[in-house]
C-alpha cells in the first residue's frame, strides 16, 4: 500500500488481506474469527490462529498514535481514516468477547467496465445503455441496495460517464469515491463533512463552488435526506446511494427518515418531481453462477403526472427466480432528457426482447403496467 499516513503500522499477517484486489473488507471479532468480504465470494472465514486479540490490540494502538487519538476504556471507539483504508475498533470493556474491528478498503480506482459488467451478468447491455443515457442528459439518480451491495460502485462507474468540462463535487462522511484521484486532471472537489462541518455547512459552501454534479455519500440521516432535498431543487444534478430493498421504495425510504411532521404526500412528490431514476442493486450468492454475484434487480422512473401526484414506471425488473419485466420511459424522462440533447430509441427493449419469449414478456409487462397504474 502506497499511503502515508498509515506506512508507519505494521498489519502482519492481515497485510496478505490488505494486498488482495478481490478482498473488500476484513472483519475480527469473538476472540479470532477473522470474516472476509470479496468481490467474487461474498462473506467467508477464514482460520489465521496468529490474527488474535494481542495483534489488533497493537494495531489499535498504532493506530491511535498515529490518528492523535485515544483507545481505551474511556474512548472504546476508535475510527481511523486514510487515502484508501477505513478502520474501526471496539474496545474489550465495551465488546466483551475480545476486541472488534472492521477494516474496510476503498481504493482509488473504478473496479467496474462495461465488459465486466456484462460478463459477470451484473446488467444486461440495454439496461447499462439506458443508464449511462440517463448520466449523460443529467438525471437525478440515487442507487439503493443492503450493505455490500456495491452501491458505491456502481456510483463511481456512473460517475465516470459525467463529462469532462463538468465540475463535480463529492460530499461524505467517510471518503470512498475518490473520484478526484481518480481523474486527477479534471474539475472536482472533495469534501469530507466532520464534527465542525455538518452535511448542511458543507452543502452551502457547495453551491457557491458552482458545482454541475454533487455527489453525496450514503443518505442515511435526516440531515442527509434535507442535503439530497436541497440540492436537487436549487437545479444541481446528484448521484447518491441508500438502504432500500427496492429501487420502487426510495421515495419512502427517504421520507423514513426525516425527523420531522413533513406532510409525506408532499415530501414524496418532491422526490418524484427532482428525482428521474432509482436503482436496486443486490449481492447474493448464485446458485447458477457458483458464485458471489452482484446485479441490478430493479431500475425506476419517478414522474409527477400532470395533476401533481407521484408516480412510478417500472422500468426494468428482475426476480431472483429470474423473471423479468420491462418498460419503455415515459414522455416525462424523454422530454428531461431532450432538454440535454440525449434522445432515447422508441423501445431501449428491443434487443433484450427479440431475444426472449415474446409471450412470457406480454404477460410480465402487462401486469406490470396494472402495477404502475395504482402506484
């Protein structure tokens, strides 16, 4: 690891982890259970008796000295931070089974192509196609998944399509998207919202940076959720993650949590209104793949109709025991992103659809259509 901040820790065998493109997180608790996350395996254990409660209590250590932090009874949490590592420790006064940890990596780089993407069947090339027309004519996008979905990956490699001439502006909490390392030579700034700094401090300074896109980190607060609210409306263009089972259900998710009377048929238009597209991206382990698996499930429309009530055009859907519904874009996301000069065929299906059983489609879609109706 080329990182200056953390050169000075010695990680022992936990380095052979750290080294792993294919390894995302390492996780230790209960006395030396050491649990990875991968990009090809999801969640396994594996035995390293020498990865023990003595070892991360050193590394705690080294990493409070080096951070200008403490890690004791009276400060049992500790979060350390670098340019590409994530750690955070729990005390054994507070976990009473042996010291936690979780070292979560972030690397400045876009692990995601479109050939990878449609090798690893994690999109088919129509959907991709439509996503990356939607980046290009400025639609609001926020992506919704479990914890280690890969929703920040999916942002980063959306992200990636913005154009070059327009500034981009990342706003988080914990530093992920590294977008501004990534494409060193282009108009981007990265702010990082801390104890002085909130979600709202940042976001006005934001502004008067004349940003095209603001990308924000997980919304998962109600301060997160007014910072998503606000910028959509004030004409910037976002691209966002949250927790939601559904892409269908980010509207709601969003309201969830909002810590205030809000009126939710408002609230809900709102998002409806500024924001065009949500997507659901999932990993699970594929029986059929013999793998871990990542794959946009469901992709969404969000519109007002023309007497101002929020409405939901399934776009793209697809259960896990394979089923598949497909709609074309209303005249709502066509006319937003014409404005743009970005001009969608009549049927973005139409590949996809020659391809499969057109009766089975007939049915999916149909239903689907009664669906939308009473959204």
């Amino acid at each position: 690891m080329n990182d200056a901040i953390f050169s000075q820790l010695d990680f022992g065998p936990i380095e052979e982890f750290l080294r792993n493109e294919d390894v995302t997180d390492i996780s230790y608790s209960n006395n030396g259970c050491v649990w990875l996350k991968s990009l090809s395996q999801g969640c396994y254990k594996v035995e390293r008796p020498e990865i023990n409660n003595a070892l991360m209590e050193k590394l705690a250590f080294q990493c409070a000295n080096v951070m200008g932090k403490t890690f004791n009874m009276a400060h049992p949490f500790l979060d350390a931070e670098s340019a590409e590592l994530r750690l955070n420790f729990v005390h054994d006064s507070i976990a009473t089974n042996g010291i936690a940890c979780v070292i979560r990596k972030t690397p400045a780089k876009i692990r995601l192509n479109k050939t990878k993407l449609l090798d690893e069947k994690y999109v088919s090339e129509s959907v991709h196609d439509f996503l990356i027309k939607c980046v290009e004519g400025h639609a609001n996008i926020i992506v919704s998944g479990e914890t280690g979905s890969g929703k920040t990956e999916l942002v980063k490699y959306l992200a990636s399509h913005t154009k070059e001439n327009e500034k981009v502006i990342t706003i988080e909490d914990t530093l992920e998207l590294h977008l501004d390392r990534i494409f060193p030579h282009r108009d981007i700034v990265a702010m990082k919202t801390n104890n002085i700094a909130s979600y709202s401090d940042v976001l006005v300074t934001c502004m008067r940076q004349n940003p095209i896109w603001i990308l924000l980190s997980e919304v998962r607060s109600a301060e997160a959720v007014m910072a998503v609210r606000n910028s959509i409306s004030s004409g910037h263009h976002i691209l966002s993650t949250i927790h939601s089972d559904k892409a269908s259900l980010i509207p709601m998710r969003m309201y969830s949590l909002v810590e205030s009377n809000i009126d939710v048929e408002q609230f809900v238009a709102t998002i409806h209104r500024y924001v065009q597209i949500g997507v659901y991206v999932k990993g699970y382990l594929s029986k059929e793949l013999g793998r871990f698996q990542r794959e946009i499930l469901e992709v969404c429309e969000f519109y007002v109709d023309d007497n101002n009530k929020p409405k939901t055009n399934i776009i793209f859907k697809k259960t896990l025991t394979g089923e598949i519904t497909m709609n074309n874009p209303t005249e709502h996301l066509r006319d937003y992103l014409g404005i743009s000069g970005v001009l969608l065929p009549d049927d973005i299906f139409a590949s996809e659809k020659d391809n499969s059983d057109s009766s089975q489609m007939a049915n999916n879609t149909s239903s689907d259509i009664e669906q939308i109706e009473t959204l």
